[in-house]
C-alpha cells in the first residue's frame, strides 16, 4: 500500500478541524474552530464547485489547493499535468497494461483472461481515486465513454487495455483529430463495431455498423434530433472504411492491419448534398494502396462543424448541465476548430465560464462518480492487488449499483443525465451500500478496504450532533440542516446532544454515521 | 394522447400477398399509450378486444411491455419466408418454409397459417416464425393468444432515424417531438385515478425511459434487493433518510421519498414458484417475467411493467436457421421460451395480464457481407394475453423494395429515405 498515503483516519489529527462553509449552523459547538481565512482568489464555494465537477471527488485538499492557487492556475497545472503524481506506481506487476495484443491474446488463450479484466477495472479505479492527475482521469472516462467498447462483445476482451492505454489515455487531453484517429485504427472498436469483418468489394454488402457510429456517436452527433448526415453518408463512409482490420500472422497479431482485398474501390462524397463540408474520394484503382484514402476522411470528420458542436455539448452536458446552454456550447465549438480539434483550450473556457460558475449542485453522480467520491473523501485505503479480495468487492459493488466498469454494452457510453440515474433500484443500492462489500465495511488482515475514522478526534466538550455535522461539511461537503444532524445521530443510538465521544468510541455508530452522510442527498449532487 | 398517436406505425415492404388487416396501427398504440381501462389490441381480422376487469378494479389489468434493444430483425423472428425477394436476398441467413425442407423436423420456420380462434387464417402461407420459437408456436400462438403486429415502426414524416439511440427515444417518449421528455407508459399510468403501491416497475437498475415522469415508477433489479439494507438498524436509518429525502423537492428527493415509502410492501413477498408447470431458463428476461409473475400475484397495485431484453443489433454471424447452434436461432427461441413460460405461469390469470413487446427498429431486407443485417426501419411486434385475439397484423402493403446491390441504396425503406 505504499505511496497511497496514510490518511485513512476520517475524523484524525488534521485538527483543529476548521468548519468550512457558511451552512450548518454549528460552528460554534466546535472547539477551537479558528475563524476562516479569507482567500483573496477564489472563494470557497467556487472551489468546491470545481473540485466536485473536475474531479472524482473533492476532497479537503482539492479544495484548499483551489483556494489557494486560484481556479485558472489550478486549472492549467491539471491540463498541462506538470508537477501533478500520477498513480502509476501503484500498477506495479500490473503485465496485461502494458501487453501488446498478442501477448494479452495468449493471457487470455491459457485461460487468464479475468486477469485481463481484473488489471484494467482496478488500474481504472486506483487511477481515478488516487492520481493527483484529476481533470486527466475524468477526462479518460469521457473519452472511455464517448468511444465506448464492450469488452465482453465477441472475443475482443484481451484488446480493451490497448484501446485504454493507447487510444483514450494517450490522447485524452490532446487533439481530438488524433484521438479519433487513434480509435478508427483499433483493433478493439473494429471488432467491437464489425468493421473488421465488413467488405466492400463488388457484390458484397458493407457492414454499416461502424461507419455508423462513427458519425453518430463519434463525430458528427445527432443534437435535439437534428444530424448532419444522411443514410447514404453510412454507407459511403462504411466503404471508405472497408478493409480496415486486424492482422492474423504472428508477431503482430490482432494489431491494425489493412486488408485491401476487403476494400470498396467506389468513389464516394460524403455530406455533399447538404451544402456544407464535402469530402470527396474520388474511385480507387490499385490493388494494394487504398488505406491512405481513409485518413484524410477521419481528419475531415474531426474537423467538422458538427463535429465541434457535438463534442462541445457533450462536455457541457457532463461538467455544467443535463441542459447544456447554447452560448457555452457554442464557444466551446468555436474554440475547438480555431486550435484544431485541442481539447484543453475547450475544457480551459468551460470550466473558467459564467455559465459554469452558476451551474453548482445541478448536476447528480453516476455511481462511478458517487463511488470514486466517497472513496476519495473517506482517505479510503485500497490494496493494490488487482486479483484481491477487495478489488473484486469493489468491482462487483460498481456492477450492483449499475454501472460497472468498461461493461457498458451499447455504444454511446454510459448516460450522464439524472433522469437515467436517479431511481428506486439505485437509491436503495446507495444507501446500502455498508451491506455491499466495500470500504465502509469491514478490515480483514489487509483485505478489506480501510475503515475510517479509526482514530477520530474530538471532545467531550462537543456533542454528538456537532462531531456529524463536522464531518459532514469537511469530509463530505455537505451542507446539513440540524434536523439531519439530529437524524442521523438518533438513527445510530446517539442522543444527538450527548458528548461526541460517543459516537466517535463507538466505530459502529461512527460507521453508521458515515454511512448515512454517503447517503445525504448533497453527496449525490455535484 | 396527440403525442403518443403521433408514434403511429408504418410498414416495410413485402410482397403484395399481404392483405390489409383492419384497425389503423396509429389507433392502436394511441389507445396504448392514452391511458384509460382499455388496452387495445388488434388482429389481422380487424377486431379489436379491450380487456378491463370490470368486476374487480382493485385488481386492475398489468400491461407489461418487453424493450427488444438492439434493433429486432423481424424478417427472422416473423419470416415472409416465401416472398422471392427475402429469399433473394438473404442467402445464408434466410428463415425456409417447410417444403424446401422434406422430412426435417427441426429447422423450417414455423407456419402461422391457424392462430386459435383465427381460422382459416388470413395470411397462411405468409409468414413462419423463426424455427428457434417453437414454444411461442405451440403455445400462445396455437391457442389464439399471439397476435403479430408486422411491419411496426415509425412513419418516416415523424422520424426516420435508423440510430439506435434516437429510435428507442422516440419510441419510449411515443412521440418524435423534443419537448416530449416524459415516457407513455407513465402517462398511460397518469390517467388513473386509483395508483397506489408499487404501480409500475422497471426491471433493472435504471428506469426505462418509458416509465419516467410524474406518475410513481420504480426500478427494481430484483425483488429480494428491494429494500434498504446494511445499516445496524435498517428501520431507524430509514427514518432518518426519511428526513433527508422530503417528498417535496427534486427528483432525487422525491424519488428517495417515494422508494422508502414503498419498500414494505415489497419485501417478504410470497414466491409460490413458477405455477402450471411453467419453466423459467436462466436468462434475465426469463428471470424478470418470473418476479413479475410473481409481483403480479402478489397484488401490490401493479399496472405497468417494463423489461429490457437486449442482444438483438445482429450485425454479424446471425447463421442459419436450420442450424441449432445459430446465434440468432438461439436469441428467437430464449425470446421465445421466456415469453411462454410466463403465459404458462399466469396461466388463467392471463386475461388480466397483456404482455406487448417493442423494438426499436427492423433491420435491412439484404444480409451483409458478415451474415449479418444493419438497421433498417419496421420490425414486429407481439401482443400476448387471453384477451389477444391471434393473429398477424399487417394493415398495408408497401411497394417491392428496389435494391440495387452494390450501391448506396437502404433497401428497407418505403419512402425512398
């Protein structure tokens, strides 16, 4: 467990606890609160706003560096990752991560394909919760999600870590036209989407299911129903596309390779009736070039307008609204085509932009979201054992709660609107998730997830209400009215005015307290 | 109601052999979605039954629709086997009628030609469901309780999207039009004026678009995980949540509300098992039909279930039909015996019960150069309860389709889009 760091402690030594906020009502039943410093840059609430959206989850830290920094010089140092720990180090023995395809084809081949899927799903999660890299690892979940691949769809499950390690995480704060690129040529979207199987030679049909997606999903979009393209640009693209596969000799198998015996040599104009962007490509004739004559389409496509507008409405909807506002999206459109397809300069207007700035506690978590947070506001400690007994809890506890990771089946990626997740089933599975095994369970010789609040502090002077409403506002940024406090306290066996020794002696009503903090409603809000 | 009858159905192409049926698709779903005691359904005859229960209204009917996600080829669940053009045109994956397939027991489609109470049959010799269905023939379908709506989807002047995405919104909204944002099953559950309980579910651990909007909804990934758990004392944490979650707020409070105020009458429900000599497989549409067999037994004020069944975007490999081991064969007939099972289970019970399912869209009249087909725009749909009257429904034949291989042309349009 070297290099998490020691903070597992919930309610330990950072004292004196200074209570944050201007909610709860309940400063002045904290013993040696001293009065806030006022920040000259950005305030509090700014800085819990943006700890919550650009991160996966803001913890104490997060938000003090905010404050202290400033929200732009934050944001650079997160965009340009300089300076920042990355969580690399906790990878170690982590093989599949950095396998070629081949070599994952025979883990997978002597049987071992779970450690594939076990290395990627906790190297995702230990990345998420512990890289100091924040704004990069939740921008590697966009990207996850917008080129998004089942990896239990046929049998590409040994060539989802490529895809992640050097399609999505390679480019994930670069330009767009590379990413894209970068995912046209791999071997697990062309599995995934067919396209390794389609021909377009005379007489044969092509597969349209990536040339499809590739415009609806990955490029152009359909926004409030209305789409650039036309049926016949499936097609055509599809034929531009044809012969894109995979390689089945040895020493490179299952890596990009181009068939041109697959290929559609038809000239094909893609979006040439609407008037807008055309690209033509005129018929090919030899027998064995054609391949280049895709890559001028990808980059066309990356640079459409549609293109622009697509991308800029799914980053607002994931960082600002479930609404996005037409003046932000249109900003951020206008931005990417004038630095050619670069996604920080976007992410850079986004986040700095009134638009943002009023947008607080819209939007709700997905469970990856509501997960990652908690972990990352109790100091949970996780082993690093992608095969343990704690990595397989935490998977399966994603999986219970709806969204386990990299198994979404359909190709547009999880959804990121609280009308999707906001539910009976996943309520239920929020709230209990104490019953789940995850880190707020249990600690079994270095198997389970660390237990917060081991060592709490606090006196005998502060009641128990006072200790819940602390941690509810420094640990869980909520804002608790005193009738919750006294709730929740009551709802553990504490007479919410009795001294907060009680509670904090007592791990079980401490665990139940920090469970139904996990469940207030303000941790489900960003 | 103008909203959901704006969802009407239209039609791919078959060949001209296929007669016009009676009541319009567009009245169909509109009486579906409107809400009412009604749930209408229709046969190739045109008749139309509406089933209520009139004598007992605490009871209430359940109209449990079933999502086919991924686009449902409806030319190999419910096959126009002996048109030349689909015979044409699918040359490895084509479902073959009996007579091309002498002293085979096992792999010619499945001929809809007597349906129960529909006799003779008005199309015989039109369509046979994939052989993989055999449990849908020789059950539902036989006893006249299996209606086919055929050539289901959405008029092209609505939409004509062939995305997955888009479709399946428009289908759950029962409208097209942005700025309907709610789903027709919750407002068919908004006209009545007697919900209580646990009035609708959707199996899962998401709401099915459908089902979201004003009117009450739950998700439910199962029944025994329905309830709050994990907490020393799970009655006092529910208190205490309660106080979190007022009734009276935004979607996750009121959402929180109303599941804490429901989970009672879930839990500790009876399981008499399947009845009838029903059998569940082990898939979680059959596993779904069970648990709300048994919801619907339990009598918590259901009305409205919704299940996802997904793996249909057959894109690839669908094999042959004669072959058993076909995946597409296989989906048809996991398809097919959850759907009997539960018609099993209910058994009498089933004149309350309407089972109605829905998929996104059909697929291309032309297989693909990976046997497979891409999206196209209709497909079929079924009715299913012992107030369906049996049948196929295809009220209108479009022209022949106009293919030309090798081209840009989506053979599977009518309209030329």
């Amino acid at each position: 467990m070297a290099g998490i760091g020691a903070t597992a402690a919930l309610t330990a030594a950072c004292a004196p606890p200074p209570v944050r906020g201007s909610q709860g009502g309940q400063e002045d039943q904290v013993p040696n609160a001293p009065p806030p410093t006022p920040q000259p840059g950005t305030s509090l609430e700014a800085a819990q706003h943006l700890a919550r959206r650009a991160t996966f989850g803001a913890t104490h830290d997060d938000v003090q560096r905010i404050e202290s920094m400033g929200a732009a010089a934050w944001l650079d140092q997160q965009l340009s990752r300089s300076g920042l720990a990355s969580a690399e180090n906790l990878l170690g023995g982590y093989v599949t991560l950095t396998n070629t395809n081949e070599q994952n084809y025979h883990v997978k081949d002597e049987g071992e394909s779970d450690r594939i899927v076990e290395e990627l799903d906790h190297a995702t999660l230990l990345r998420a919760v512990y890289s100091e890299q924040q704004l990069y690892e939740v921008m590697c979940d966009f990207w996850t999600n917008h080129f998004n691949i089942w990896r239990f769809a046929d049998w590409l499950v040994h060539l989802k870590t490529r895809d992640n390690e050097t399609v999505i995480r390679k480019h994930a704060l670069g330009k767009f036209s590379d990413l894209l690129m970068a995912s046209a040529k791999s071997p697990a979207m062309l599995v995934y989407l067919d396209n390794y199987q389609s021909s377009g030679t005379p007489g044969e049909q092509v597969n349209e299911n990536y040339g499809r997606e590739l415009l609806e999903l990955h490029t152009l979009g359909i926004v409030d129903g209305a789409q650039a393209y036309s049926e016949a640009d499936v097609v055509g693209v599809a034929k531009v596309l044809s012969g894109w596969g995979i390689s089945w000799d040895a020493g490179s198998m299952h890596d990009f390779q181009f068939h041109h015996w697959h290929h559609s040599r038809e000239a094909v104009s893609i979006l040439g009736e609407h008037g807008r962007a055309l690209h033509v490509r005129t018929g090919v004739t030899t027998t064995s070039t054609g391949w280049p004559t895709a890559s001028p389409l990808i980059r066309f496509l990356a640079h459409h307008k549609s293109t622009a507008r697509y991308l800029a409405t799914k980053l607002v909807r994931r960082f600002v609204s479930d609404t996005p506002p037409a003046s932000l999206v249109q900003r951020l459109a206008s931005i990417y085509l004038a630095n050619d397809t670069a996604i920080a300069p976007m992410l850079r207007e986004l986040f700095l932009s009134k638009e943002f700035g009023a947008s607080a506690n819209q939007k709700v978590k997905r469970p990856v979201d509501w997960m990652f947070s908690a972990l990352r506001a109790t100091g949970a400690v996780i082993p690093t054992d992608a095969r343990g007994k704690a990595a397989k809890d935490l998977r399966s506890a994603l999986g219970a709660l709806g969204q386990p990771l990299n198994e979404r089946t359909s190709p547009d990626g999880w959804p990121d609107v609280a009308a999707y997740w906001v539910g009976s089933d996943g309520m239920l599975k929020r709230w209990g998730v104490r019953r789940l095994p995850c880190p707020f369970h249990r600690q079994r010789s270095g198997e389970g997830v660390g237990e917060p609040g081991s060592s709490p502090a606090t006196t005998a002077s502060a009641s128990n209400a006072a200790l819940v409403t602390w941690l509810g506002t420094n640990r869980f940024g909520l804002s608790m009215s005193s009738a919750e406090a006294a709730a929740i306290c009551t709802a553990v066996g504490a007479a919410p005015s009795g001294a907060a020794t009680q509670i904090a002696s007592e791990t079980k009503k401490l665990q139940g307290c920090v469970g139904l903090l996990l469940a207030h409603p303000g941790f489900h809000r960003r | 109601m103008t909203e959901v009858s704006q969802l009407e159905m239209t039609t791919t192409q078959f060949d001209s052999s296929v007669q016009r049926g009676g009541m319009s698709r567009r009245r169909f779903l509109a009486m579906t979605g409107s809400g009412g005691a009604a749930v209408v359904a229709v046969s190739a005859l045109g008749h139309q039954y509406a089933f209520a229960t009139p004598g007992d209204p605490a009871q209430g009917d359940v109209l449990v629709v079933v999502f086919n996600r991924g686009g449902m080829d409806g030319l190999n669940v419910v096959a126009p086997y002996r048109m030349p053009t689909y015979q044409a045109l699918r040359p490895t994956i084509r479902v073959k009628p009996p007579e091309e397939l002498p002293g085979s027991a096992d792999g010619a489609g499945l001929p809809l030609d007597s349906g129960g109470a529909v006799a003779p049959f008005s199309l015989s010799g039109v369509f046979g469901l994939n052989p993989g269905m055999t449990s849908l023939h020789a059950g539902p379908w036989s006893n006249g309780h299996l209606a086919v709506v055929h050539a289901a989807g959405m008029p092209a002047s609505e939409s004509a999207t062939r995305s997955h995405f888009e479709a399946q919104r428009n289908w759950e909204a029962g409208s097209a039009r942005l700025d309907v944002t709610d789903g027709f099953l919750n407002r068919h559950l908004e006209a009545f004026s007697d919900l209580s309980g646990v009035s609708a579910i959707g199996r899962g651990s998401t709401l099915q678009a459908m089902l979201r909007g004003t009117a009450p909804a739950f998700a439910m990934s199962s029944i025994s995980s329905f309830g709050l758990r994990g907490f020393h004392d799970n009655k006092s944490a529910a208190t205490a949540l309660s106080t979190m979650y007022p009734s009276t707020g935004d979607l996750l409070s009121t959402v929180g509300a109303d599941t804490l105020s429901v989970t009672s009458l879930v839990s500790g429900i009876p399981d008499p098992g399947p009845q009838n000599g029903a059998t569940y497989t082990w898939d979680g549409l059959a596993q779904g039909l069970r648990e709300t067999a048994r919801l619907i037994r339990a009598n918590v004020g259901l009305r409205a279930v919704v299940l996802d069944d997904g793996g249909w975007d057959s894109h690839t490999g669908m094999g042959s039909p004669e072959d058993t081991d076909s995946s597409f064969r296989n989906r048809t007939a996991e398809f097919s015996d959850a759907l009997t099972a539960f018609y099993t289970d209910l058994g009498a019970a089933m004149d309350e019960v309407t089972v109605v399912t829905v998929s996104e869209f059909g697929r291309t009249i032309n297989e693909n150069s990976s046997g497979g087909t891409d999206h196209g725009r209709a497909t079929a749909m079924f009715v299913m309860g012992r107030n369906v009257n049996g049948g196929v429904s295809v009220t209108s034949h479009p022209r022949s389709p106009t293919v030309r291989r090798g081209t840009w042309s989506s053979p599977t349009t009518s309209d030329g889009s």
